[in-house]
C-alpha cells in the first residue's frame, strides 16, 4: 500500500495539519513539533495537545505511525565544537521525546557538517547523540531516523556506508528503534544516477539497504532544481526538476516503497508524467495544494 502524504503546515496547531491532510485525502503526514529554526531543547508537548492531535488524526484516517516529524534544521550533531555539540544532542533528544509524546512512527533529522573535522569522526559524534536520546526517552514504537543529505560542503549522511556508520554506533538492543530516510533530491544532488534508469534506481536502494541492513523507514519524494552531483540542496516539483517524471514511477513501484510515509515536501502537485506512470498503482493525478 502506497501512503501518500506531504509536510503540512501547523498553523493553527498541529490537529489542524492533521485535518488538511485528511482533507486533500493524505494517507501519511510530515510536521514539525517545534519552530525548526531553534533548537527548542525546553520545549514539551502537552497531554491535551497530544489528544487532540490524535483525535484530529482519527477523523482524518491516518495512523500515528504513519506520522513523521521533522526535526529542527539548526540540529549539527556532527560538529566537533563541543559547545554547539551538547546543544545540538539536547535539541535531539528533546524532539525525540516530543515526538515519542506524540505517538508519532518517528522523528527524522538531518546528521549535519564534520566543519573542520574528520568525516569518519563526525559519523560517530551523530551516533553519539542518538544513543544519548535513547538513554532519555522510553522504549516505544516513535524511532529515530537519519535523513541523507545532498552532500554539501562538509555534511555527513550521504552514502550508504557513513548512514551505515552511524547505525552501527547504537547498541544492538536499541538499533530496532533507530533507521534512515532516503530524500530523491538529495539522492540526486549527491551523484546517486536515480533518474538513469529502473535499474540504476533499484541499485541505489540495494546499497543502502545492503550497507544499513534494511530497507528506508520513509521516503521525501522531490525533484531536484540543481544537477546530478550538484550537492544542492534544491526540491522541485516532482516532473518539473532535473530528475524527472519516470523515476518516481520506477520507485513507487519498487517493494520499498510499499507501506512506508512517502512525503512531499512544499506543495504537492503529481504532474502529468507520473501520474500517467503510476496510475496503475494508485498515486492520485492531482491533489491539492497546503
């Protein structure tokens, strides 16, 4: 089953994301639990928060566990300045217990930049934080997801092997409730030829899946405005960026991409090409716009 979805905007508090994205006939949901642009390390969720978001959820027909929350991008647990370190893991930690509050199916966060370090390094100091928020926050179903990156600058997270290393840093008795997300836009700005062919695409998920030991807990489906290898960080319209139409035909259909969140971010327009392509498996030709 393909659980299509978007990142809504919460104005109104995050119940009202909930009910446009039952409105626009969403099966899967992205949101923020906090301003992104700080790193809200005080900041908590209130009980009655909590019923109304699901209430709000109910009536639009989508699991919580089908609900990702995007983690605050200010976040660089990678960094070796210790200060902005300890800040960046507390702000980690303190989304990760929001979103377990919440009863949301997990949290993604970008790794963020090795600066002057060393990259092998900063995967470790990432790992490091992660297993600090999993010494604070209790066991439950919410797990907590690296994202890759477009590979800018100094930035970690882009390739199976530095995503493999930071998952190999959790214990094993908690790896069950960490994993990874793959975005197609930074895929593609990091040199990944997703868009070359069916094949070249499938390859590109076998290495992730082959080097992590599983397969994505969610996908962002986005084109890219800037070029294969460009490292920019840049979403387009799915059919009207660099990537194009027929990849994202090619990865509906692929196993892994059934009965995970698939989330748009920015307004979701599915445009002629893909919807010509995956009408056969269900993605709506159009849908409205948050």
């Amino acid at each position: 089953m393909l659980l299509l979805g978007a990142h809504c905007i919460d104005t109104g508090g995050i119940p009202m994301a909930a009910r446009r994205a039952g409105n626009a006939g969403m099966r899967a949901l992205q949101i923020f639990s906090a301003i992104p642009k700080y790193y809200n390390d005080k900041v908590g969720v209130k009980p009655d928060r909590v019923a109304r978001f699901h209430d709000a959820l109910a009536e639009a027909g989508i699991e919580a566990r089908h609900v990702i929350v995007h983690a605050a991008y200010v976040l660089n647990c990678a960094t070796p300045d210790e200060e902005k370190w300890s800040r960046a893991a507390a702000g980690l930690a303190k989304e990760f217990e929001r979103s377990t509050a919440l009863g949301v199916g997990g949290v993604c966060f970008h790794p963020g930049a090795a600066t002057t370090g060393d990259r092998t390094e900063a995967c470790e100091r990432v790992a490091e934080a992660m297993r600090r928020a999993l010494a604070v926050v209790p066991e439950s179903h919410t797990r907590l997801l690296i994202e890759n990156t477009a590979g800018a600058g100094t930035t970690v997270g882009r390739t199976p092997d530095e995503v493999a290393l930071m998952l190999n840093g959790i214990p094993q008795d908690q790896r069950h409730r960490t994993g990874y997300g793959l975005d197609t836009c930074h895929l593609f700005a990091s040199g990944f030829p997703i868009a070359e062919s069916r094949a070249a695409l499938t390859q590109v998920l076998d290495d992730f899946e082959r080097a992590t030991g599983e397969p994505p807990a969610f996908l962002h489906l986005n084109d890219s405005e800037g070029a294969l290898g460009s490292n920019k960080d840049r979403h387009a319209l799915i059919g009207q960026g660099l990537i194009g139409g027929a990849a994202f035909g090619w990865l509906l259909q692929d196993r892994r991409a059934q009965g995970i969140p698939l989330i748009r971010l920015g307004s979701w327009r599915v445009q002629v090409p893909v919807a010509s392509r995956a009408a056969s498996i269900g993605l709506p030709g159009t849908t409205p716009t948050w």
